[in-house]
C-alpha cells in the first residue's frame, strides 16, 4: 500500500471563497445575473397570474367554469390541464433559454474561477 500523496490537479481543487467573492464582482456575473432574471422574473409573474385566475375563476365564476366543452369535460377541467401545459411549457422554454444564453455566460464564468482565481483577465 502506497503512502505517496499527488498534488490536487487545478480541477479537482475546489476555488477559494475569495474567488467567487472577485468573480461576483464582475460585469460578466451581472450580465448572467440580469439574464436570469430578465427572463425569470416575467415567466414566474405570468405563470402565477395565470393560476391566480384559475383559481379566482373556480371559486367566483362557478357558472363559467361548469360550462361544458366536450361531453363532460368543462371549462375547469380545460384551465386544469392548461396549467399542467404552460408548467411544461415554462421548463421548455427555460431550457431553451438557458442553453442559447446563460450556459454561455456561466461557463466563461467558471473557467475564470478555475484559471484565474476570479482575477480580472
């Protein structure tokens, strides 16, 4: 049995706090932190206007949301399964965002942690 010790490579020795302190500090962090919340914030604003109607509807609206569809589905059931939809939807959506804008951004990100310590370049 070997007691010899190898010194920890560049990517399995994990950044200081310090590093992530630097990098926070950044304009590159900002413009990820803006894009996430660029889009994250009005996805989540409409998604919960969404299911506020919903619900307002289903306790106010009962006649409306009795209404017949199709054979014994109603109008409830539809808003029902809607919000199942748009809840997909949104992931679908966040996936597609996140790979064509914020992977890009965090990624130069993270290189810079693992190279540079956060270090301005």
């Amino acid at each position: 049995m070997s007691t010899e010790t190898s010194a920890p490579s560049p990517e399995t020795t994990p950044p200081h706090t310090s590093s992530y302190l630097a990098v926070e500090r950044t304009p590159e962090f900002a413009a990820l932190r803006q894009a996430l919340r660029g889009f994250a914030f009005p996805l989540t604003v409409a998604f919960l206007l969404w299911y506020a109607l919903y619900v307002v509807l289903s306790a106010y609206a009962r006649g409306f949301m009795d209404t017949k569809v199709v054979g014994n589905i109603n109008v409830a059931l539809v808003f029902g399964l809607l919000q199942f939809v748009s809840t997909f939807v949104i992931a679908w959506l966040y996936v597609r965002y996140a790979d064509r804008r914020l992977d890009p951004l965090a990624d130069q990100l993270k290189t810079r942690v693992l190279e540079h310590g956060g270090e301005q370049s």
